[in-house]
C-alpha cells in the first residue's frame, strides 16, 4: 500500500512539473522579430498641412516599382495615392463629387513614404475594432504576438470585410494659392462606406510624427476595397469580423 502511495505520487509530481515545463516552453517560443524593411519618406506632412511647401518632391514614375508600397497625397494635394505591391492607385473627386480611380504612374507627391516588401508576417485576429484608436491598438497588439517591437517602423496590410468605413480624398481646388491648416480640413472630401470588403495599407511609426502622421497618432492609413471603385486617406473604421494583418518582415 505504502508503495502505491509513493508511485502515485511520484506520477503527480511529473504531470505537475511536466504542465509547468511546457507553460514555460511556450512562453519562451515568442522570439523577438527584427523588422528588415526599410521606411522611405520623402518631405513632410506638417510642411503640406501648414502650407509650407506644397511643391512637388517625389515623380513615382521615376522609381522602381516592384514590391512597392506607399500612401500620400496626389499632385498639389488634388487627391490620393495609394501603391500596393507595384500597382498604382489615384483617388481624385470631380465636380458632381464623383470618385475617379485611376493607374497613372505619371504622378507627382509633395510628401510620401513608402518601402519595398518582399514577405509578411501574417496573423488573424477577431479583436472589435471602432475608431482608428482601436486600429492602432490592434496593430500594436498583433505586432507584440508576432514578436515585432514597435520601436522601429514597419508597414501593415489588413484584409477582410468591414462594418464601416470613413475615408476622405483631398481635394484643394488648382486655383487656391493659399494653404494652411483651416483649408486643409476643408479641401477634404469625406466619403462613407457600410459593409464592404476591402484593405487597409499604412505605416506605423514612433518616429515620423507630423513626417507622415499626426502628432499623437503613430499610423498612417489608407483604405481601397476590392471593387477598386473607393479608395483614399482612412478616418475611421469599425469592424467585428475576422481580420488578416500583414507586417512586412
């Protein structure tokens, strides 16, 4: 009997310490990943928002474009540009406010930042998400599973369908000289979107505020979905469902 009492206890002591072991070897399994990618900027957006320099600085048909990723605004912030893997995108509005797409390579920025993305690291997530402040908090979030500091700066994709979304296209009439932080606001033309699929392209950075984001913000997004018919800088998003994020390796 005594040395039934032994043998089984000897059996708890293993499965304890074996449970223990593998908490531990999973906790471990979380490595540190280096972001290789290198972010490009060219100006700055508080330099455009203040109406500082609105001249060109950057003729996208003039640079390679393979595995090319970038957001910004169009020409003398007369709309969007958004490049996704080497493919062109321009979001201008005309006069009946209609959303024009185009894939014209001829185009010019007065401020930019952009990377070349050879691989992702890729994770699903089912986080709510109901502010462009949840957004950040999920990307940062991800990035810590994934074992990503977000001490450097980085790109992310995120794929799937959203309940809404509030994006705007700059659109400064060509004969407005002036610029300064009151007309930047009002040369946006806002648009809204219920139940669509689609992608957000951005950067994410601690480094590069009021260079290509806002002070207090550290991303910089921009929406298209899959119709390709909308497409410009994000406001706002709220989703519920299943998402893919991508940041670049």
């Amino acid at each position: 009997m005594k040395s039934k009492i032994i043998i089984l206890a000897a059996i708890f002591t293993c499965l304890y310490s074996c449970k223990k072991e593998g908490k531990i070897e999973e906790a471990e399994n979380v490595k540190t990943v280096e972001i290789e990618t290198e972010i490009k900027t060219v100006s700055a957006m508080k330099k455009v928002m203040m109406g500082e320099d609105l001249s060109a600085h950057i003729l996208w048909d003039t640079i390679p474009k393979e595995n090319l990723y970038a957001v910004c605004p169009l020409g003398r912030i007369q709309g969007e540009v958004t490049i996704i893997d080497g493919k062109m995108f321009t979001s201008t509005v005309d006069v009946n406010n209609m959303i024009i797409i185009e894939n014209n390579w001829n185009v010019l920025s007065p401020f930019a930042v952009f990377a070349y993305v050879n691989s992702w690291h890729e994770i699903e997530i089912n986080q709510p998400i109901s502010s462009e402040e949840d957004l950040q908090t999920v990307i940062e979030s991800a990035a810590e599973k994934m074992g990503i500091k977000t001490t450097k700066p980085f790109v992310f994709k995120i794929v799937g369908s959203f309940d809404k979304v509030d994006y705007h296209i700059i659109s400064k009439p060509l004969e407005e000289k002036e610029h300064n932080h009151d007309l930047h606001d009002k040369a946006k033309k806002h648009f809204h979107l219920n139940k669509v699929e689609g992608q957000l392209l951005g950067f994410y950075s601690k480094e590069h505020e009021g260079v290509f984001t806002h002070r207090g913000h550290y991303i910089h997004t921009h929406f298209i979905d899959n119709a390709e018919k909308n497409m410009g800088h994000l406001e706002n998003v709220v989703t519920s469902q299943k998402l893919k994020i991508y940041i670049s390796k």
